[in-house]
C-alpha cells in the first residue's frame, strides 16, 4: 500500500496535480515575459550604447543580433535536453545564466564585453523558453484547461514585447542605459527559489543516450541559416559571402541532422510527428503568420515616425492597441478553440488578419489615426488567433515526452518565420520604393541611388541638396514609400491568404481526452482515459 502511494504522490509531482498548477503557471508566465522583454528592451537603448561604448558598425550589428541569433539556434538543443535530464533542471540554470549575463552585461564597459554577455543572455533564454511551454504541457494533461493556459502564456509574450521598448524608455529617462539588464536580476533572484520549490520536475521516458552531435549539429545549422536571413533582411546581396556561406552551410547541417536523425534507433528529435498532419500544419502556420506580419510591423513603425513624423512614445502608443487586441484574443483563445475547433480558429485568424492587412492599403501620407486604430486592433486579435489555435494543436499532437522538443520546434519556426518575413517583405519594399526616386526633376542620379536605399537616407540627401531639389526629393520619397508599403501590404495579404488554406488540413474539432485521474489505491493499472469529447466542427 505505501509503495503505491509513493508512487502515485511521485506521479502527481510530475504532472503539476500536487501544486496549484494555476500558481506554476504565473511562474512560468513570469520566466517568459523575463525572456520576451529582452528581446526588445535594447532597441530604445541603442544611442545611448553607441554614445557611450562607441561600437563599430558591424560590433553595433552584433549587439543588436547576437541574443536572437544565439537564443533561436539553441532552442532545440536545449528543449530536447530538458526532455532528457528534467525540464525544471533546464529551466532554472537557465534563470542562473540569466541573471549572471544581466550583470555582465548591466555594467560592460566595452561592445565586446557586452556582445558576450547579450550571446550568454540568448544561452539563458533559449533554456526558458522550450521549458516554459513543455512543462506547461505536463502540469495541464486536460487540453481544456491546457488552452486556457496556453491563451494566457501567449498573451504574456504579447504583453513582453509590446512592454520592452516602453520600460526600456522610462529607465532610460532616469538612469543609464545598463539598467535595462539590471531589472532582470532582482526578478531572477525571486524566480530562482519559487521555481525550485513550485515547479514540477518532468522529462521524457525515452531510452538511449543523448545524441549530443545531432544536436550540435542543429545548433551550428540553425545559427547558419538565421544568421544568413538575418543579412538578407538588413539588406545584403544574396550572393556574397557573408550571406550565402552562412546559408549554404547552415542549410547543408541541418539536411545532414535530418538524414542523421531518419538513421538513428535513438533520435534527438522524432521526426515522425511532422508525418502527423495536424503537427506539420500547425508549424507551417506558424511560420507563415510570421513571414507575413514581422517584416510589416517593423515597415509599419517607420511609416509612423518617417512619412507620419511622431515621436517613437507617439509611434508606440499608436501600435499599443494592436497589443490590447492580442492579450485579448489570447484570454479568449481557449473559448474560442472549444467552440469552433481549430481548422476554424486558425483559417479565421488568418482571414481577418489579411482583412486588416488590407484595411491598412487605405493608408497614405497623411495620418488617418481611426484608419490605424481600425487595421492594428483587427491585426492585433487575428494574428493571436491564428498562433494561439498553431501552437495549442501542435503542443497537444506531440507526445507529453517529446513535449521539449515540440516546444523548441514550435519557437524556431517562430523565429525563423520573423527573419524570414523581414528579409522577404523587405526585399518586396526596396523594389517597390526605389523605382520612384530614379528621376526626381534637379536631383543628379548618384544621390537619387543613395535616396533608394531607404527614406532615413533619402532624407538625408534631401537635407542635403536643400532647396526646390532636396524638397522635391523629400516629397518624392515619402509618395514613393508609401505606395511601397501598399506593395508589401498586399504581398503580405497573400501570403495570410495561403496560410488561411494550409490550416483547412487542421482538425476540425477539438480532441479533449480527459487524463486518468491519478488514484492512491493499491493495484497495477492505472484506470483508462475517458473517451475524447468533440468541442468544435460536427
């Protein structure tokens, strides 16, 4: 009688049934929105880094880059590690690593030092964040309350980056620009103990060692492959060196890891849960929602403060509602996937997503603010739909003891969609931009090929030449960017379009296998799982 008592107290440690799992689940909400403020709290701090360490150009790049770059190529080597030793273990070196990385990089006093540090930070989040969701998988069995759970999960991430670039502003205005690393310490201090005392130890029962070279292997492939779409979103040729080599040969790993995984008894990665059909679209969908909507946030921000001159707290205060409708659309997120399953979930939020994209095409250079508001919060909630419906069907379809790996999975595709869609909708801009600029009556042609780069150097130049010219050229620039962000919301639109199609291979209904409950009674079997209960689609 003991022993199975033991046993099934074990069990409910494991699965989160003996903690409150509502309690776990603020922790883990705190390590990611942690994770997610990072990522965009530098950006506001820039002039200030550059005042004061006086970086380089390419050593001013990497500063910026390094954390995502590193963080999106590790975020499969460490989920499938914490399916192996414990995803808590995971979890909390990786709060360890991202308090110490804080204060190196709070007080660096050169770019190197800070470029390591901000690479350690992108060490640290890559271990938060596949942990983050895998155990949230283990501590709700039940899918209903699992996509409650994963509604207010990805509303925190809404909340983190929309948050990162506001407090890194305020802290600014107050202190210097190290502190915008230093608040992580004081909440890592906190998080450190809470987790190690609430947080369920879980990990995958699978036999076999560790396939530490695959996973090298993916890490190296990975940081190839976003490194390279990294260049080409900031602009370069696609075929030099610094572009295609890190291409080339990134691609060429992670083939040689997908080959190397098929062969081994053991793999890191299970590569048969992209044969299932809801895993596969669902990870398609969210790389889709990404290439289609990053690239035009960021083209979207520069339309605010260069064609519609406000101020960068005016720009972030007009796209705050798109934020809103997100945090909204992901408390709804789990009423919405019982009631309409999810081929229709994620297809709806891909259309009104496209909707708003093409709302947006009435956009031109003057400020129309209830046009922006209208577009931002339709684009807002529909873009949490659709990942909020991608990511619950493809955490659901994994296996609980690959939940690690699916997790990683589900963020690279993240990440990879965002340096996909700045490169692609960047590229579809430049050509859409540049041809207005090639003959602006007085502006000799060598300075009309410096103004199609951007608007930020067209206005430069404009600056420059003065006169009947350079307001000729200002003017020129600004119709011209404009109709290139018409180009791009249409492109864009497409592409939502075709993700509205892929999710048609989604379920249509919501499988909800409610878990067995856990008994303390003595015998050998556990008892069966209920029969699934359809919510959603007939």
């Amino acid at each position: 009688m003991s022993g199975t008592t033991t046993a099934a107290a074990r069990r409910r440690r494991e699965t989160g049934a003996g903690a409150n799992r509502w309690v776990v689940l603020v922790v883990l909400c705190v390590s990611l929105l942690l994770v997610a403020v990072d990522a965009t709290v530098l950006h506001v701090a820039v002039p200030a880094v550059t005042e004061d360490l006086t970086p380089g150009a390419i050593e001013l790049l990497w500063i910026v880059d390094i954390y995502p770059l590193v963080c999106a190529s590790l975020l499969i080597l460490f989920g499938t590690l914490g399916d192996r030793i414990g995803r808590r273990r995971v979890l909390l070196l990786g709060y360890a690593l991202f308090g110490v990385a804080s204060a190196v990089a709070a007080l660096a006093d050169s770019a190197e030092v800070l470029i390591a540090a901000r690479a350690l930070l992108g060490v640290g989040g890559a271990m938060i964040m596949p942990a983050t969701l895998s155990i949230l998988r283990q501590v709700f069995p039940a899918r209903r309350e699992r996509a409650l759970a994963i509604g207010v999960w990805s509303a925190v991430a809404a909340v983190g980056a929309a948050v990162g670039p506001l407090l890194g502003g305020f802290l600014l205005e107050h202190f210097w620009w190290g502190s915008v690393f230093l608040i992580n310490i004081p909440l890592m201090l906190v998080s450190l103990p809470v987790g190690r005392l609430l947080l369920p130890e879980s990990k995958g029962e699978r036999d076999g060692p560790w396939d530490v070279v695959g996973a090298l292997m993916a890490a190296a492939g990975l940081f190839g492959v976003v490194l390279g779409v990294k260049q080409l979103g900031g602009g370069e040729d696609p075929l030099s060196l610094s572009t295609a080599v890190p291409l080339m040969l990134g691609a060429g790993l992670l083939v040689a890891f997908v080959r190397r995984q098929r062969r081994r008894r053991h793999p890191l990665v299970d590569l048969t849960m992209f044969s299932r059909p809801a895993f596969s679209t669902s990870v398609g969908c969210i790389v889709l929602a990404m290439l289609a909507l990053v690239g035009l946030e960021l083209i979207a921000a520069q339309y605010l403060q260069l064609v519609l001159k406000l101020s960068p707290l005016e720009t972030g205060l007009r796209l705050l509602p798109l934020t809103v409708a997100a945090m909204a659309a992901g408390l709804a997120g789990a009423k919405l996937l019982q009631r309409f399953g999810p081929r229709t979930m994620v297809c709806s939020g891909f259309c009104l997503t496209a909707a708003a994209v093409v709302t947006l095409t009435a956009m031109g250079a003057e400020d129309n603010a209830p046009l922006l508001l209208t577009g931002f919060v339709m684009l807002g909630f529909g873009l949490e739909v659709t990942l909020f419906g991608a990511y619950e069907s493809m955490l659901s379809e994994a296996p609980p003891e690959q939940a690690g790996g699916a997790a990683a999975i589900g963020e690279t595709s993240y990440q990879l969609g965002a340096g996909i869609g700045i490169a692609l909708l960047g590229s579809v801009m430049n050509a859409a931009y540049a041809p207005g600029l090639a003959s602006v009556s007085g502006v000799p042609p060598r300075d009309a090929a410096a103004a199609g780069h951007s608007l930020g150097e067209a206005y430069e130049v404009a600056a420059r030449l003065g006169g009947g010219s350079g307001e000729a050229l200002r003017s020129a620039a600004r119709h011209a960017f404009v109709h290139g962000l018409h180009v791009t919301l249409l492109v864009s639109a497409g592409l939502l379009l075709l993700g509205a199609v892929m999710a048609l291979r989604l379920p249509r209904a919501m499988e909800c296998g409610e878990p067995a409950a856990l008994a303390e009674v003595p015998g050998p079997r556990e008892a069966p799982a209920a029969p699934p209960v359809r919510v959603g689609g007939r």
